[in-house]
C-alpha cells in the first residue's frame, strides 16, 4: 500500500522528532568552531620548523580512536568527583560543575567533538596551506600587509575547498554521533 508523503508529515509533528532535530542542529554548531580552531592551529603549524611532525601526531592522536573510547576518555574527564576536569577546577579555586548534567551536556559534547575531530582537520588544512602561493604572501608584505590581513585575504581563500569539505563532513558527522551521547549519558 503506497502511503505518499504522510509519514513524513507525521514525523514533523512528533516532538520527540523535533527535539531530537534541534538538539542536532544545536550540536553542529561545533564544526565551524572546530573547523576554526583548526585552520588557525594549522597555520601556527606550517611556520614552526622543529617539533611541528611531533605536533601534527600529537592532534592526529584522537582520530585514530574508536567513538567509544573518546567517549570513555571524556566521561573520565568530565566525572563529578574525581574527573579530571573536576580536580583541575578545585585546584585552581572554581566551584566545579557537573558537565553531564542537563545544563552543561550539550557544550561538553561539542568540547569532546572538536577534540576528537580536530586531528584530521589540522593535517588537511596543513597540506592545504602548503599549496597557498608564496609569491602571495612576498606581495602582501611588499603591500605593507599584517598577519591578520594576510590570514583572512590570503589563507582562509586559499584553504576555502578544504574547509568547505570539512564543514560539510564534519557537519554529516555530527548527525551521526548517537554513540558518543549514548556512551556519555548512560542513557
């Protein structure tokens, strides 16, 4: 029996859907900031010459780990108690929170998928700035140009393929992430 388009009305009129939509579109909001961190990373990257293959393996660390091993890193982390994240703050004088609580869940999630996400983003846009033009960035110094000027007229429109392509995973990637918000919230 063919039923058309009605499912589709149906589920738009379901708020458990509806919720779950929102807090997705919530949770990509971490990919441009990741996407971000890591452009900036990158280029902090390409301009050391000692250590730099050291720190690209260093960032590249998360990736290589399974979803439910970050997950387990991160819920160590954020545990109330003794977590990691919990000592720091006592240590350092600031009333500790729960980060898993429903007031903090959702920016701790984003915090553990820019982390986990940020090794791959860093090397693809280190091969990336290796291909802007040097006679762009001797041309801009001749102009009399700043780092920042240099940065946003010159480096972010030279990556711009590489970052478009990790917006658009990482936002795909960020609607699959069931895993990590089961494993974290016991739920």
């Amino acid at each position: 029996l063919f039923i058309g388009v009605s499912n589709f009305a149906e589920v738009f009129h379901d708020t458990f859907f509806l919720r779950s939509l929102l807090n997705a579109l919530i949770y990509c909001i971490g990919v441009p900031i990741g996407a971000t961190l890591a452009l900036i990373l990158s280029s902090m990257l390409i301009n050391i010459s000692k250590g730099s293959l050291a720190l690209r393996m260093i960032f590249y660390l998360p990736t290589i780990c399974g979803a439910v091993a970050v997950a387990f890193i991160w819920q160590w982390m954020y545990a109330p108690n003794y977590g990691l994240l919990w000592e720091f703050f006592k240590k350092i004088g600031i009333k500790p929170v729960h980060f898993l609580s429903s007031g903090y869940i959702m920016p701790s999630m984003m915090v553990m998928g820019i982390w986990s996400g940020l090794g791959i983003s860093v090397l693809l846009f280190y091969s990336s700035l290796g291909n802007v033009s040097k006679s762009l960035y001797e041309a801009a110094d001749l102009d009399g140009a700043n780092a920042f000027h240099k940065f946003v007229y010159i480096t972010v429109p030279g990556v711009s393929p590489v970052m478009f392509y990790i917006l658009i995973t990482g936002i795909l990637g960020s609607f699959q992430s069931f895993t990590n918000f089961q494993v974290m919230t016991n739920d």
